[in-house]
C-alpha cells in the first residue's frame, strides 16, 4: 500500500510549497483550486504521515529485541503499535476509495405509497416521519416539497428535501422498496397486512451538471389548495412542470409564490433527469454484476419492516435488529453503518486495495 500512498503524500507536499510561494502567482483562481485539492488530500496524507511513522516504530522495536537490557521494554510495545499499524492500514484503504463527489450533498426524498391500499400510505407516512427524525438527529433541516394526502392519516406521496453536511452519504442507502407487516387499525380480526412503500434519493444537482433547455419543458399553473378543498388560493401559484422528451411531471404548490415553486419544481426535475442518468451509467458498469448494496434500484425490496415481532430485516445485508421503534423513531445510524461498511468492504475488493 506504500507505493499507492507516495504519490499522493508528493502530490500534497508539492501543493504546500506552490501554496508558500503565492508571490511567483499570476493566476490567482490557482490558488484557490491548489488550496482545494489540498484539503481533500489532507486527511490522507496525515493518516498516511502517521502510518509511516509507526511503522519505523515497529522496525526500531523489533531491533531492540535481541538487546538483554531493552528486550522486555520492546515486547511491551510491539502489541499496541501492531494494533494501531493494522487501525491506520484500514483507515487509508478506505481513504484511497474514489470519492463520490455527491456525498457532502443535499438531498431529495421522495416517498410513495405502493401496495396495502390505506396502510401502504400510513405507512409512506411513518417512513417521512422516521427519515425527519433522523435528519433532526444530525442536526439536518427538513423542507416539504409536495404531499398528497389520503385523508386516513396517509400520504399518497411526499417530496421533501434535507439540508445538511454529508446528508447524501448518509441517506443514499434507503432508496428502493420498503416493506411493514403489522395489524392496522382498521383489522377487527387482528390479521397481520403487508404493505410496501418506495423510496427514492437524489443528490441535489447543480446547474452546470445538467442542462434542460427551456424548450424542453412545459409549466401548467393551478391554484394550491389543502386537502378537501380548504384554503383554496385566488392566485394560481401552484406549478406542475412537465418534461416533453421523457413526460416526467413536477408539480409544487408549497411556496408562497409562482416563481417560488417554478424553481423548486425545476430543481426537483433536474434531479430526477440527472439520477436517472447515473442509473443508467451504473446499470451499464454493472453489467455482469449489480452492485448489492446502494444500487438505487427502484424495484429492489430492500427492507422489511415486522411490527408484531419488532423486527427489522436488511436483505441487502442480512442484517436483522429488534430496536424497530427506536429505528422508527430515527435511530437509523445503525443500519446505515453496516451498509456503508459493507459497501466500503465491496468497493475495496473491486479496486483491488489491499
């Protein structure tokens, strides 16, 4: 792993002395691109600094073994720097990992109800409130895009959006098909139902990463109005936009104002175009083999979510827990851990480091 590592700690130290030489500069858009990469490179070339140095540590023990009056001292030491040399090997495999440019992102949720009539959207419902709870564990700001309701304590569908450092790396585990079996409220017999909700992740894009001309798409305005016809506005605020080429519709009426939900309408449609791109890419790489774990896969029943046993099940990852109303109450951190350190492991043994 050394000669993986070397490049990359010159590269570092190469970027310290142009950065220390400011006065040869002419271009100072430089300067900020070298001071850029430079704090990306940071963390690994510290760990990478730190590696090395127990290392010489260990050699330096391992030659003082065979020394009558330092021997003991040295065998003392051995055991916790073999044990901090193999912590630090781990660390930089996972740092020499490409890094998904999405992850430090914010992101878009979109929930839908799928199959349980009533239940599948109570239960899209529970799936919102988990994933605010979660983002209010982390300290993330949840906004509400779009809902629509299904007057049972249900939603048919929610969009909303979370802002946050490191949201995406975190949330872009969860989407694909979620699944509950408990007795709803309305079963006089106690029969357990099944019911399933999907879950979609986007990472929020940036303009220059997609183009979606304007001839592309076509705004419809409405009024917005509550469930039941409540508080039906005079203006027609309320946008759905509609993309010609693949007929995928947005539609927000939550903003105060027409351009106000034009632009979150935009953002939410640039988004969907872009992810279905990178699902597109991925499905391609992947040919001969889909990758297990944040495939993003749509139709993918990932979760299961078993109320009378308080029972969660991963089936991505095997991975089985009875804390269900602490997950359901936001205590996902857990779950999300055993898939990003599965996914790491996978990515590893793909790049070959070792």
């Amino acid at each position: 792993m050394l000669d993986k590592i070397a490049g990359i700690e010159a590269r570092y130290e190469e970027l310290e002395r142009l950065l220390a030489d400011q006065a040869s500069v002419t271009d100072y858009s430089d300067v900020a691109a070298w001071a850029q990469e430079r704090a990306a490179l940071a963390e690994l070339y510290q760990t990478a600094r730190e590696y090395r140095g127990v290392l010489q540590e260990i050699t330096d023990a391992e030659g003082l073994l065979e020394s009558p009056e330092l021997s003991e001292l040295a065998a003392a030491e051995l055991p916790p720097l073999r044990a901090r040399e193999v912590t630090l090997a781990d660390q930089l495999r996972v740092l020499l990992l490409p890094k998904d440019a999405r992850d430090e992102r914010n992101v878009i949720i979109e929930i839908r109800a799928g199959a349980g009539g009533d239940e599948a959207g109570i239960f899209a419902n529970d799936l919102f409130r988990m994933y605010t709870r979660y983002a209010d564990r982390k300290g993330w700001k949840t906004e509400i895009v779009s809902t629509s309701e299904t007057g049972v304590g249900g939603v048919k569908e929610v969009i909303f959006q979370v802002n946050g450092n490191g949201a995406f790396s975190r949330l872009k585990y969860e989407s694909g098909v979620h699944r509950v079996q408990r007795v709803p409220a309305t079963e006089a017999q106690g029969r357990i139902h099944t019911s399933t909700a999907t879950v979609a992740v986007m990472a929020e894009v940036q303009d220059v990463e997609i183009d979606v001309p304007d001839s592309d798409i076509r705004m419809e305005v409405y009024r917005a109005g509550g469930a039941g016809g409540q508080h039906v506005q005079k203006n027609s605020t309320a946008v759905r936009l509609i993309h010609i080429p693949t007929g995928m519709v947005v539609q927000c009426q939550d903003e105060r104002s027409q351009m106000q939900n034009r632009l979150r309408a935009l953002g939410i449609l640039k988004a969907r175009l872009f992810d279905a791109e990178q699902q597109k890419q991925q499905a391609e790489i992947e040919s001969s083999r889909r990758s297990q774990i944040g495939s993003g896969d749509r139709s993918e029943k990932i979760r299961t979510y078993n109320f009378p046993q308080s029972r969660i099940t991963d089936h991505r990852i095997g991975l089985t827990t009875h804390n269900l109303f602490g997950v359901m109450e936001g205590d996902l951190d857990d779950i999300i851990d055993e898939l990003a350190t599965r996914d790491q492991a996978e990515k590893l043994a793909e790049a070959g480091i070792n």
